[in-house]
C-alpha cells in the first residue's frame, strides 16, 4: 500500500471512531422536548374529537356540537391556546376552499377548511418549510354517509393528536424555519384537502423540504391475524419520485439509484434520529408511497415534487376501520376509543417529535454533492459545496452496502472532501451537514463527477 493510502486510512479509522461520538450526540433541548410528551394529552384530544359524532368532510358546519365544524372550530381554538405560549410567533387559521362536485365522493360543490397552525422561524433569510398533518375528517362504513356516528378515533383522531402534541411543545421554542402543523380534511372524499395544500406549496414556490403525514397511528393489534406488536411503525416512502424528469430517470439508471429517492432519505433519517431517542420503537421501512393499491395525504405532496413520508401502525385493525358502529355475531366494530394503545402512539409520537425538531434545527443540506469517477480505485472521493446560513460544525458521511436497507457506517469529516476505503462498486454513501449539537440535515446522494 502506498505511503498516501495508508495514511489516509489511518485518518479513516480516527474519523470512524470521532463520528461515533458525533453521530451520538443528544440534544438535551430535545430530550426535554421528548418528556414534554403525555398519553394523557393525546387521549384526551383524541376524545374531544370522537365527542363530535362524526367528522364526515360533508357533515353540519354549523352546529357547535356536532360535525367537522365543531371539530375544526375547536382544534383552531387549541391551537390559539399554544399561540399564547409562542410569543406570538405561532398563528392559526382554518384555510377554506371550494371543491367542485366529482359524481363520486364530492356529491355538490362543497366548501372544505384545512386547520392549520403556522410557527414563524427566527431566521428571515432561511425559507424553508416543513409540514406536519394528521387528517381530521372520519367515515363510517358508507363513505358518502355524513349522518351516522363516525368516532375516527383512531383513523384519524390518532394522528391530529399528534401534531397537535407536537405543534403544544414546539411552539414554545424557537426554530430558524417555517413550520406547520395541519388538520387536514378531505382524506376520506380523496385527499382534498391535502391537495389544496400541497398545490398552494408549489404555486407559491415554497421551499418545502419534508412533510410527515400521521394517518392510523394508534392501534397495534391487527385484525384477523391477531399480532399485537407495539414496538414497530411503518413509515412509507416512494421509491421513484413521481416528478422525475427523463434526465433524472436517466442518471438514476445509471448509477442504481431506485432505492435512495428524497423521501427514502427521509425515512432513513427517521429510522436513525428515532433509534438514537426512542426506546423500544423501530421504524419499519416500507418501499412503496402507501399501502398496496391505496394513498394518504402525503402523496399529493410527492405527486407535486416534495418529500414526504407517511407514518402508520405496524398492523391494522379492520374491525375498527371504516366500519358503522355495531356488533354482530358478539364483535364489536367501528373506530373506538376503547381499541387505541395510547402507549403506542406516545412512542409514535417521540418519533415524530425528535425527527422533526432535530430537522427544524439542522443547518442546510450540502450542495454539489459528488463521486469522482475519473479513476478505477478500491476507494471513493466525495466532494460537495458547504451550504449557506446557520454555521456547519462537519458532515457525516454515511455508507452502505448495496443490499443493506439502512445506512451501516457513519464516518465524521470537518472539509468538504474526502477519501474512503470503500469502493463505490460496492457501497451507497450520502452526505448530510450536521452542527455541534448533532442536528443533521437530510441526507444527499451523490452525483457522479466525470
């Protein structure tokens, strides 16, 4: 071996071992944040939300009692609660549209209001933007009934509680960026509301770098099989993304990317932030946008060009999802209270919660990220451009074998250049900014340079 070669491993070996330190790194602001967290809480959101009857999309507006008005009244009335405790950084406001009739689940034209609550970053010139949604209407068997009882404990009151939990405890923080949190409506009717978001997002050009959709996170015994597993979630991420240009198409292609589109970064970085903070919770990577043949509001959001990923229960109930409130042959159905593991969901919870925060802090991503390909070598040369704005402490280079579904090595740098002993025949890398607390930004994949 060379006399360079072996120095530069050496100096490999001493940025494996100072990356482990790095990598590890808890934020003490987070883990408050994370004890901040109550079932208690979330339980009693997801009651006030069943106590409505139903939350049909096409329910009474009016009634104070009863219907998605009720409902969206009173999430906007929690949500100015938090504003008092932000500094008057955070606001809310329900955003009503108009969808016109579909002759399929829109009967007439309909006005529809996604609740959402917008949290100001500190930072004026850091435009970017993360979104957090559960979905607030609910249906019962007949997806067109607006009249019967429809409680949507689970589907999706688990999932608003959620982000309202998140959208309590941050809103007392600062963040350089924009965040918000939304009660989307529509879901059932065919992702409307979340349409409308996602579409407002790309005709004003936001820079929208991730959105967690929270859709049935609070079950963990299926229905059927009987398997009860609260230690695992599902988080989906499209492989393909749905906007990916011929060029794109082209170099994915070439350089085997089909497994490392922005939103499967986004999930492995889920996966990661949550194995550092959670305990006895793993994220389940699941390789497809949703569940076979069927969506949720993060998808919009993909068919527009952003990142975005879906949480969901390990495994379904479907006793308990749209289904009438009844019981026959001595089962009980429909979407009850009494059916949710609120334990679950706080882990569920943390996830989002440590993700998410540990994201809203992160420096921007590195640009320009690159692999010289100029010469056959057992090793690789990364290169990339520092990103502007908020102070880079280093850069995690993350690797993997081929087959491997997660990242397996972490390797901590200070330039933005550097040789590896691992042959890019063999691995997968990425490269992710990360400041002195350990906030990392998305990973990048790199592009080879000729």
């Amino acid at each position: 071996m060379k006399s360079k070669s072996i120095i530069t491993f050496v100096l490999l070996v001493c940025f494996s071992f100072s990356s482990v330190a790095q990598s590890t790194v808890d934020d003490p602001e987070i883990k408050k944040m994370l004890s901040e967290v109550k079932s208690e809480n979330m339980e009693a959101t997801v009651r006030k939300l069943v106590s409505f009857g139903t939350r049909h999309t096409l329910s009474d507006t009016k009634s104070n009692t009863r219907g998605i008005g009720a409902a969206q009244r009173w999430v906007t009335s929690e949500f100015d609660k938090y504003a008092l405790a932000s500094g008057g950084r955070l606001t809310s406001v329900i955003d009503y549209f108009t969808v016109k009739a579909d002759g399929r689940r829109i009967a007439t034209d309909s006005q529809l209001g996604n609740v959402m609550a917008t949290l100001k970053g500190t930072d004026p010139t850091d435009d970017r933007v993360m979104v957090i949604s559960g979905h607030l209407d609910s249906r019962a068997s007949d997806v067109m009934d607006a009249k019967s009882d429809a409680p949507g404990a689970n589907d999706d009151a688990s999932g608003v509680a959620a982000m309202m939990e998140l959208a309590r405890i941050m809103s007392q923080r600062e963040f350089p960026f924009t965040l918000i949190f939304v009660a989307v409506v529509g879901e059932e009717q065919g992702l409307y509301g979340a349409k409308h978001l996602a579409d407002k997002a790309k005709n004003e050009k936001w820079n929208l770098i991730a959105m967690f959709n929270n859709d049935m996170i609070g079950n963990s015994l299926s229905s059927g099989t009987m398997l009860r597993d609260n230690t695992r979630v599902r988080v989906f991420s499209e492989a393909i993304p749905f906007l990916e240009t011929e060029a794109e198409a082209k170099i994915r292609k070439s350089i085997n990317r089909d497994n490392d589109s922005p939103s499967r970064q986004l999930a492995r970085y889920i996966k990661t932030v949550t194995n550092q903070y959670v305990d006895q919770l793993d994220i389940t990577l699941v390789y497809r946008n949703d569940r076979f043949l069927r969506g949720g509001d993060h998808t919009p959001f993909s068919q527009n060009g952003f990142t975005a990923v879906r949480f969901c229960e390990m495994n379904e109930n479907y006793d308990h999802q749209h289904q009438d409130v009844r019981k026959e042959n001595n089962i009980q159905y429909g979407d009850l209270v009494e059916f949710m593991d609120f334990e679950y969901m706080k882990k569920v919870t943390l996830s989002n919660l440590a993700s998410y925060s540990n994201l809203a802090w992160s420096p921007k991503a590195p640009t320009n990220v690159g692999i010289e390909v100029k010469d056959l070598t057992n090793f690789s040369t990364l290169v990339w451009t520092a990103p502007a704005g908020k102070p880079v402490y280093g850069y995690n280079i993350l690797v993997r074998e081929t087959s491997s579904q997660h990242w397996e090595k972490t390797i901590f740098v200070k330039g933005t250049k550097v040789e590896i002993p691992y042959s890019k025949d063999n691995f997968f890398f990425a490269v992710q900014a990360v400041d002195e607390l350990g906030h990392s930004s998305l990973p990048v994949f790199p592009l080879p340079i000729r």
